[in-house]
C-alpha cells in the first residue's frame, strides 16, 4: 500500500509539462539537462515549442539581460482571457491541454552566450503561482556567421 503514495506523489510531480515537444514553425532545438537549446544569431528572432497539460495560467518569463526580449506567443487552443504585463499572463475559464510558441527577439548586438528563460503553468485559477510547472529554456546566441 505504500507504493499509491509514492506513485501519486510522482504523477503530481511530473504532471502538466509535455516535453520533447515540436511544434510547426518552431525554431530547431536540442534537449540538455538544463532544458531546450534552441541556437540562433544576433538579429534573429526564435521560436520556441511549448506544451502543458490542465493549464489554468501560463507565463512565459524573459530574461534580466536586455540581449533578449519577449515579442509574442500563441497558443492552441487560445486563451479565454491575458493580462496585459509584459510578458503578459495568459488564463484559460477551465483547465486545457495547451500547446504553443512563445518567440523571443534577439538584439543585433547580442554577445554570444546562453540566455535562460522560462515559461511556467498553473492547474489553479487563483493566481497564487504556486506549485507551477516551468519549462526550461535556453536560448544560445552564437557569432553571426556573416560577419
């Protein structure tokens, strides 16, 4: 009987983030310990594939570092309603299997390096932003091989 414990406790863990998700228009990535590398010059723009399951509220967080910035998201199926911050917080009336690409605008004068970012779901509705489950992203800015 012990096991249904351990187990419920694992499943509540693990549920809501969908990894290893490619979505159509998703910038290329690669899976590292430290979440999804997506690899992009200066000047571009990258977008990134997220997916959660039983989303009430959905942010996505830009970076402390002026280099990259926060442009745009959609998801599927829509939001109900956002708030307008920036970035803003996306809210769906009942819990929903969501799937999107959230894009980050890189600045032409951008050192290479890697930038993390992160986008975070909520199964509640009450804006607490507790017991979330957050994606992690990092998005690695290379030489811009023309120059």
């Amino acid at each position: 009987m012990r096991a249904l414990p351990v187990l419920l406790v694992c499943c509540v863990l693990l549920a809501g983030c969908v990894s290893g998700l490619t979505l159509p228009g998703e910038s290329p990535n690669t899976e590292t310990d430290n979440g999804t590398v997506y690899v992009v010059e200066s000047g571009e723009t990258v977008r990134v594939g997220v997916g959660f399951d039983g989303v009430r509220e959905l942010h996505p967080e830009s970076t402390d570092s002026e280099a990259i910035a926060f442009e745009s998201a959609s998801f599927s199926p829509g939001s109900s309603s956002v708030a307008q911050s920036l970035p803003p917080y996306y809210v769906w009336d009942a819990r929903t299997d969501v799937e999107g690409i959230v894009e980050y605008s890189v600045a032409e004068d951008a050192e290479s390096g890697d930038y993390p970012v992160t986008v975070t779901a909520w199964s509640d509705g009450d804006h607490s932003h507790e017991n979330g489950t957050t994606e992690r992203i990092v998005i690695r800015v290379v030489e811009n091989e023309s120059g």
